[in-house]
C-alpha cells in the first residue's frame, strides 16, 4: 500500500498526485523503504529470447508470414506480417492475451528485440486489421505450415505415428458469426476440431456447434494421410479418438487406405446383450471377492447402419459403482487388455493438451464478430502452442520441466525480472542473481542452440 510520496514543502500523503515520482513505504529496520519508476529499462519477461530461439529452431512464423498475402502499399509499411506475427504470438505464449495489452507491451525493449525490431511493436488496431485480413485462405495456409512443422521436427522416418482426434466446447463471447446452441454443453459455443500427435498439434479447426461433432474429421484425416505419407511411405498411421468419431465410411476409408484405428464405441442394448456373460462373471467375481473387477474379450459387432462386421473390444467393468461397461471399435489385433489400457486410454492425455491450450494459452479467446478472424485467432494460438511445445520438447528433454504445463513454463521460465542496456554493439540483458533457475536456465539456452 502506498502511504506518501516524498514532497520538501509537504508531509501528508498526497494519494491523488499522478505525478508522483517517489513512493514511500512503511520502514524496516528503521530503513526506509522507498521506490520510484526510474529503474530505466526493465522488462518481466526474460524469457521471451526463448521464443524467438525456438521460432528461429522451427521457422514458423516466417513460414507463416509467407502463407499471408499483404495488401498493403509496400512503401507505407511499418510492420510487417513477420514483425506482427512474431508479435501476436510471443504476447500468448507469454500471457499477453487481449489485443489491448499490445498497447503497452510494444514499448517493451526485450519484446522488441525478441521480433527483431529496435522501435515500438504494432498497436491494437494495426493487430486487430491484420486479424480482420483473414479468410479461408488463409486459414488453409496457416493449417499446412502446422503440418510442415511437425513433419520437419523429425531428424529422421517415424516408424509409427498415432493421430488423435477430438472436439471441445469454445464458449462464444456474444452474437457473434456461427453462434449455436449446443445440448451437451448447454452454452452457445464454438465447436473445434483437434488432431494431436504425441504432444505436437498438427490441426486447430474451429467449427460452429450445429453439426455432428465429426464433421470434417474424414477429410482432414485423408489431408494427413496422404501429406504424411509422400514424406515417409512406410509409416504405421493409427487413428485414435473417442466414440463421436465412430463413422463407418471413416473407418471403411481407414481399412481401404491401411490406416489402423483405436475408437470409442457408444454402448447400447445389443452391445450390453452380446457381452452379457462377461458382465455376468465380472459382477460374481466381485460379490465374491469385493475387489473391482475388469474382465477384456473381444466380439464381432455391426451396427444397423455400418457396411460390415467389425471387431469390438470389450471391458466387462463391476465395482462399486455398479456395472461400467466400456467397447472400442478397433482394427488391431494385440491383447484385448493392453490395446484398451496401453493405447487407447493413451487418448486422455490428448485432452490435456487441448485444455492446456485452450486454458494456458487462450484459444478460447474467441471473441471476434468475424468468424474468419477467430479462426486466426484459434491459428495464432496453435502457433504459441507449437513453440512452447519445441521448447518443452527440444530445450527441456530430460529436466524437470520436461513434462510441464505451458502455464508452468511460462512462471518459470518467461516471466524473468530483466534490465535491458542497450547501445550500438549489443545488447545485455541482467537478470536477478537470486533467479532461482538459473541451472535449468542455462540448459534451456544450450540445448536450444544445439537444436
């Protein structure tokens, strides 16, 4: 709390003067304690040379900024697409999420020299215009440079990838363009489609919430497919998702073009009457013991609407609870038990990811009247996320930080006390000597310039 500032011909605190220049604060020890705005440059966010080490490991926002057309008059262009790229998503991945905030962090001397520029960023509005360029288009070129990052972060031929797919509610901010009502999430939201690998992002496509959660999904996996494979013909391709992506002419496409597939398969009474028995057994075995009990089998299932039988794995559950039967569709023929718990309970980390995102990295900062400006905004997100996750990924291999949230890594490893001297040879940035670190620090930056 700020009790008085220091004035030769005044002692009463003057709370109301905004031109203040030395605070005071109650004593310690007798000490004064006083504190003023003349520290001169001084950023928070230290660790924002950390994007611009994984931006220049990666490529991306060049590559993203080549997928942009520009239409402005090359001779009056102050910013260009790279600078207000480089610009929008550092801000994310450092907890910049509003436009808003650009109005002050562009005069930040480390964010300026982590876009590469010695003069004030973009404002708001010139960040806001650039959103308002969107279309189609450009949603399309921003989704293929996702795509080539994550094929080009492989030194050498995956023997094995597994795509996991899933949607996620995107709560909308007003009347804004493809608002819907949606049951299952009882909110007007956005419905967008993820495709994860691993902890890498390969597609963030936002949708309305009036379609089947689906939708799309078989043309965005032939996309991957047929991209993937002309980089590496001989890779094993799985898809992995849960059962609101159980559609047979994705899974007759997935047989026909050797694609394996790991899906969730909604229970209903037939599934429930074929798997009787094992229900049966699941529910003695538990009276008799009162331990939970899960028993694995397989059976042959089609569905009225499906082209053909298919193998269905089946988890006879009973515990406490009560019964808890589980059925996954599947086109491997492993154990029953480790298909289920080893890959395709695997998909739950996925959700993590899209939470980590959504949550840490503002994807569901949606709040644009366009609809092709949040589909940018959902991109410029997706692209945040892509270099935390190369840095998690390449800088922190082997820390404890290796398997940390991008929230985690951001309070310790962005958000760094930081004086900025610069002159005509170089630029030094000083930061804390108590930073508590500074081991983890110096792998980061090792690791990141051997990347």
């Amino acid at each position: 709390m700020v009790v008085g500032v220091e004035n030769k011909n005044q002692k009463t605190p003057l709370m109301t003067d905004c031109n203040q220049s030395v605070f005071r604060f109650p004593s310690l020890d007798r000490r004064k304690i006083e504190a003023s705005f003349g520290g001169g440059d001084i950023s928070s966010d230290g660790g924002a040379m950390f994007l611009r080490q994984a931006d220049r490991l990666t490529g991306l926002t060049r590559s993203l900024a080549d997928a942009l057309t520009d239409p402005r008059d090359p001779n009056r262009v102050t910013h260009t697409n790279v600078d207000l790229l480089r610009q929008r998503i550092f801000g994310l991945a450092l907890g910049y999420e509003d436009l808003n905030d650009h109005d002050t962090l562009r005069m930040d001397p480390l964010i300026q020299s982590a876009v590469e520029r010695s003069e004030p960023l973009a404002s708001s509005p010139t960040l806001c215009r650039l959103e308002g360029r969107a279309d189609r288009k450009v949603a399309c070129d921003f989704s293929k440079v996702l795509v080539e990052t994550f094929i080009a972060s492989f030194d050498k031929a995956p023997e094995k990838l597994i795509l996991d797919f899933d949607a996620t509610d995107d709560r909308v901010h007003g009347a804004q363009e493809g608002r819907f009502f949606h049951g299952y999430y009882d909110h007007y939201c956005f419905l967008p489609l993820y495709v994860f690998c691993g902890d890498q992002l390969l597609v963030s496509y936002l949708r309305p919430s009036n379609i089947d959660g689906a939708r799309h999904a078989w043309a965005i996996l032939k996309l991957l497919v047929k991209r993937i494979r002309q980089q590496w013909p001989e890779v094993s391709i799985t898809l992995r998702a849960d059962s609101g992506f159980c559609r047979w002419k994705m899974l007759r496409w997935c047989e026909a073009n050797q694609v394996d597939y790991v899906i969730g398969l909604a229970k209903n009474s037939r599934l429930i009457k074929q798997s009787q028995q094992r229900l049966d057994t699941a529910q003695e075995t538990f009276n008799e013991t009162g331990e939970k009990q899960r028993h694995f089998g397989w059976l042959d299932y089609k569905a009225r609407s499906w082209d053909r039988e298919r193998k269905v794995i089946v988890k006879a559950e009973h515990g406490p609870g009560g019964t808890n039967p589980r059925f996954v569709v599947t086109s491997l023929n492993d154990d029953a038990r480790e298909i289920y718990d080893n890959i395709y309970c695997a998909r739950g980390e996925m959700e993590n990811r899209i939470k980590e995102q959504q949550l840490g990295l503002f994807a569901d900062r949606t709040s644009s009247h366009q609809w092709w400006a949040n589909q940018f905004r959902l991109l410029l997100s997706s692209a945040a996320y892509v270099l935390v996750e190369t840095i998690r990924r390449v800088g922190l291999k082997g820390t404890q930080l290796a398997k940390a949230q991008a929230t985690t890594i951001r309070l310790k490893l962005f958000k760094i006390g930081t004086i900025i001297i610069t002159n005509t040879r170089r630029i030094r940035l000083l930061m804390s000597s108590a930073y508590p670190h500074q081991s983890l620090f110096t792998t980061l930056v090792a690791n990141l310039n051997s990347g």
